[in-house]
C-alpha cells in the first residue's frame, strides 16, 4: 500500500490513482475554474458602467461641485469598466474556485485534516471579502478625504478613471490579502513550523512588521498605513487564538487514522 513520507497510510481515494489520472482531474477542475470566471464575467460585465460609478462614488462625492472624473485615454471608458468586470469577475468566482481546489485535494485527507481545511477555505474567502468591503467603507473615504483637502489652491483635481481604478484595486487586493494573516498563523503553527507561544514573544517585530507593510502597500499618508497596519496586528493576534484551538484539535488522538503497517 501506498504510505505517507512518515511512514501511515494513505487515505484509499488517491493510493490507486496514477499520476495521468491526476492530471486529467486536475486539468478538468482548472477548466471549470476558468468556466465559472466567464460566467461571471457574462453576468457582470452588462452593469460594468453602473458599478464603475459604484466604486468611484467615495472619491466623486468629495469633489467640488462641477468637477468630475475625466479619461486621458481615447480608449479608457471602455476599458476601465472591462478591467474591472474582469477583475469583479474573478472575485465572485473565489468560492467556486476554491471548491474546485478542494474536491481535488479532499480525498487524499484524513478526516481531522478534513475537519480543519475546509474551515479554514471558507474563512480565507470570507476574510478576503471583509479586507475588501473594510477599504471601501472605511480606508477609502478618509484617505480620499486626506488627499483632496491637502491640495495647493488653484489647483483643480480631475481624477483619471484608470488611475483610479487601478489605485482601488491595488488597495482592494493589499486590504483582502492583509486580513489572511489569521489563516497564515494557523498554518504556520499547524504545520510545526512555529508555536503561538513563539509567535506571541515575536509580538514587538509582528507589530513593527505590520507598519513597514502599511508603508509599502498604501499611499505615503499616516491614515492609511494605521488603517492598514492596526487590523493586520489585531488579526495576528486572533490567529494566534485560533492557532492555539486548532492546534489542540490536531493533538488529541485520531481514532479515524489508520495505523502504519
């Protein structure tokens, strides 16, 4: 029978499947992951306009009266909404993506490995939505506000519809990967690499660290990068919590794990 690197057997489901088998399964899950992304993309892209406007509502509605957002692009009216259907597209079809990813991994999991993967998908996707939702509801608005009251007089501010998007995606993704950290904690003290204990001690660099990140991923403003840095710290320390429950599930016994012959 097939065996594990640390010597207990394998779960039934993968030890008789050869490597064209995998291949051929992973190839079809990639092709629905790619399927599940254009419909997406077919249901989004006819509002693309309307949540255009959606999304460039915190910096518009801080702009003087008359000023409006302009294109310095012949082609940006049409392809600042395609960009960001194609970009919305791929954040609707997370979770199908994420399922596809697990049906292929699953059944070379034991049950306790079972137990804890499919928590820990569903939280990742859950935290990338929240880390979005928080810069658009909290982030954008103040930093928008910061940046059109520091402007010298007499100068105009006409915001470009691809530079703005292109500035909100990046804050999107810098926010929805920021609040991973909880899942990257558990992992890392699952997998042995660290204990919470030593993740705690190293608090002083954790909360340092969080800063330089705010500082890299932000614009050069105070607000932001606190805005950033304070809920990265905040989430470490709720993934140490977690790392600390996780870890006592793993180390009670496995009575559904087969023994090594």
């Amino acid at each position: 029978m097939n065996a594990k690197p640390d010597g207990s057997q394998m779960p039934p489901e993968h030890q008789e499947m050869p490597l064209v088998e995998h291949l051929l399964e992973l190839r079809n899950r990639l092709l629905k992951m790619v399927l599940a992304v254009i419909i997406c993309f077919a249901a989004i892209y006819p509002f693309a306009n309307e949540l255009y406007l959606w999304l460039s509502e915190p910096i518009r509605s801080l702009l003087p009266v008359g000023q409006t957002m302009i294109a310095t692009d012949v082609t940006s009216p049409f392809f600042a909404p395609l960009k960001l259907a194609l970009v919305l597209s791929v954040f609707a079809a997370i979770p199908i993506i994420l399922y596809q990813l697990w049906s292929f991994v699953a059944p070379g999991l034991y049950a306790h490995e079972k137990r804890l993967a499919f928590p820990l998908l569903f939280t990742s996707v859950l935290l990338f939505y929240l880390g979005a939702a928080f810069a658009y509801y909290v982030v954008f608005p103040l930093v928008f506000s910061f940046f059109t009251a520091i402007g010298p007089e007499g100068i105009v501010e006409l915001p470009d519809i691809s530079s703005y998007l292109n500035f909100v995606l990046k804050m999107f993704f810098a926010f929805g990967v920021a609040f991973e950290i909880p899942i990257a904690t558990v992992l890392l003290i699952l997998t042995g690499a660290t204990t919470a204990d030593d993740l705690a001690a190293k608090r002083p660099y954790v909360v340092v660290g969080c800063f330089i990140i705010g500082m890299l991923l932000t614009p050069p403003d105070i607000i932001s990068q606190t805005l950033l840095a304070v809920p990265m710290w905040i989430l470490f320390e709720i993934g140490i919590l977690f790392g600390r429950l996780a870890r006592r599930e793993v180390a009670e016994p496995e009575a559904d794990e087969p023994a090594g012959e």
